[in-house]
C-alpha cells in the first residue's frame, strides 16, 4: 500500500513510534491524519508540525482500552478525514514487574497492549470491507515473538498482540485487508525509559542497538508498501525467534545468562 492520498489513524501518536509513523505517512503523502493519545497537549504540538506539511491533522484523547471511546475515535476519524485507509495501533504500556506485578498491572497492560487491537478492528474493519481494501499495523514488539525479562504482564500480552495480528491477517488477508505486526527491539522512547534504567532498560539496551522512532517508522513505510506482515527494524530478531523455535532450551538457557549479565553489572 502507497499512503499517497490516503487517511491515517495513529493511537500513541504523541511521541515515540507514533508520533514519527504521523511525520512518515505525511510525508509520504497522507492526506489527513488523526493522533490519538490520552496527552492530548502533546498530540497537538505533532499535529501542528504536520499541518505545515500541508495535510489535515486531527487530536484527540482516547483511552483505547475504552471500546465505545476506540468506536468513538474511528468514526471521528472519518467524520474529519473521511475513510480511513490506515489504522496504526499503537499504543502500549509496560509494568517493569513480574510476579509482583499487580491485578491492576495486568488488567492495564491487558486492556491496551491487547484489547486496543480488537477495539480498533471492530470499529475499522466493517467500513474497510464495504470498500474493498484498508490495512492494520499493530504495534507487538519484539518481546511479542520472544519475551521481556523482567516484564511478565509485557511479555504476556504482547505475545497475544502477535496471535491476534496474525488471526486478523488470515480471517480477513484475502478480502483486501492488510495487517502487519511491528516488532521492534530496542527503540529510544518514553517507554523504554519508564523502567528508569531497571533490568527491562538493561537488556534491552544489552540486547542490540536502540533505534531512534523515525527509523522504526520508515520500516513501517517500507512495510506497508511490500505487504509484509511481520516488521522486524532490528533484523536480528528473525534469528533469535528462529533460534527460540528451533532448540527451546539452548535459547532459554541464553535468554538466563544475558539476565545474569545484567543483574551483575
């Protein structure tokens, strides 16, 4: 897909990986752009960036762990920008905490690092199949396809973002709809950060290099213009998810020493 001409809507859209994806399909041609982000202030000041590009821009927002606020958000969208043509799912929260990690911690991360997905499909979908074609990315991560240690309720959901991008693509691939699941590794942003340099930060920081967003948006450009599902921005994670596949136990046994590594350093 060419985002040339077509209608974007980005949740976590006011800084990181969101916000760079709105400055990429702009430039790529988007005609209008809706940001949603429960920093409503922030979403703004990237609003107002793009609007000098000259496409339409819109703020919002929304708790998309909210689905009447999710079903709000889409036909806002298309009320303002017209149909919507691209949805970029975005938004994410970690916890940086494992068996200690709350009920509430898992609800959270539940809600919108999963169900934020289905919301956004439900209320997107219907229109994209009237009119033949749309495309889904969903932000997984790389701990999607293999883990966070030190994140279980991350680790968790973002396995099941993976599982359900994947069963979006197949239920609905052949009807014009394009899905793809962006898993990065390391990537400079508030949420790599929230850790405040815990083990989560470590490793990933151990782990390969940590990508600036603008880069991670491009891939997701490139993606969408090739169709592929998974977007991998670190190459590297195909190797380790092959690695993981392949001899479990070796991996794992991997996975516990770069833990020790980090503990002791």
């Amino acid at each position: 897909m060419e985002l040339d001409g077509t209608r974007v809507l980005v949740t976590g859209a006011a800084n990181g990986i969101g916000a760079a994806i709105v400055r990429a399909a702009v430039r790529e041609g988007a005609a209008g752009v809706l940001l949603a982000d429960l920093d409503l202030d922030a979403a703004e000041r990237v609003a107002a960036d793009v609007r000098e590009l000259g496409a339409l821009a819109v703020a919002r927002r929304v708790d998309v762990g909210d689905a009447d606020a999710v079903a709000a958000m889409v036909a806002a969208a298309e009320d303002e920008l017209g149909p919507l043509d691209v949805v970029v799912s975005n938004a994410g929260v970690a916890t940086n905490a494992g068996l200690e990690a709350t009920a509430d911690d898992w609800d959270r991360s539940w809600r919108i690092n999963v169900l934020a997905h289905v919301h956004a499909a439900r209320a997107a979908l219907p229109g994209m199949l009237e009119r033949g074609g749309g495309g889904f990315v969903h932000t997984c991560s790389a701990a999607g396809l293999l883990t966070m240690i030190g994140d279980a309720p991350y680790s968790v959901t973002k396995h099941a973002a993976v599982a359900f991008a994947e069963w979006l693509s197949l239920t609905y691939g052949d009807r014009g709809i394009a899905v793809h699941a962006l898993c990065p590794q390391g990537v400079e942003t508030a949420l790599l950060r929230s850790g405040d340099g815990g083990t989560p930060e470590q490793v990933v920081r151990a782990s390969g290099p940590v990508l600036e967003p603008a880069v991670v948006a491009d891939e997701v450009v490139a993606a969408l213009r090739d169709g592929r599902f998974l977007v991998l921005p670190h190459p590297e994670v195909a190797d380790h998810l092959a690695r993981r596949c392949t001899d479990p136990d070796r991996w794992l046994a991997g996975m516990r020493a770069l833990a020790e590594r980090v503990s002791v350093s």
